[in-house]
C-alpha cells in the first residue's frame, strides 16, 4: 500500500501531497513559495532567539569593515 503523505501548505493552508514530483514541496505552487520567501525577506517570519548585546553587534559590524 504506497499511500502519500499529506501536509498542508504553510501559506494557504491546502492540502498537498509529499512526493517526489511536487517541486514546490512543503508548498502547493510557487506562487505560495515565493509569498512565503518574501515574508523571510522583510522580516515579517523570524526565528525565535535572544538579541544580541548592542556592544556584539557593533564589534561585529566592525568585523565586516
């Protein structure tokens, strides 16, 4: 019994099968991907953590110079 995995897509919550031709898996289309990348890009998506101490993040600013 070859029964697919169903998950749902992170955007628009449809139902998508979790198989090997879908592309865009966890996605159910591209369009969905790319909503979801921009969402990374402008920082509206973050993962969870402490900030950083404002003195790190200067000496790591001038790391980069």
């Amino acid at each position: 019994m070859n029964k697919d995995l169903i998950v749902n897509c992170p955007t628009c919550k449809k139902s998508v099968a979790w198989k090997d031709s879908n592309n865009f898996k966890p996605f159910c289309s591209k369009r969905c991907r790319l909503i979801d990348l921009g969402e990374w890009a402008s920082e509206s998506h973050r993962i969870a953590g402490q900030e950083l101490p404002e003195e790190l993040v200067e000496e790591l600013k001038k790391q980069q110079d």
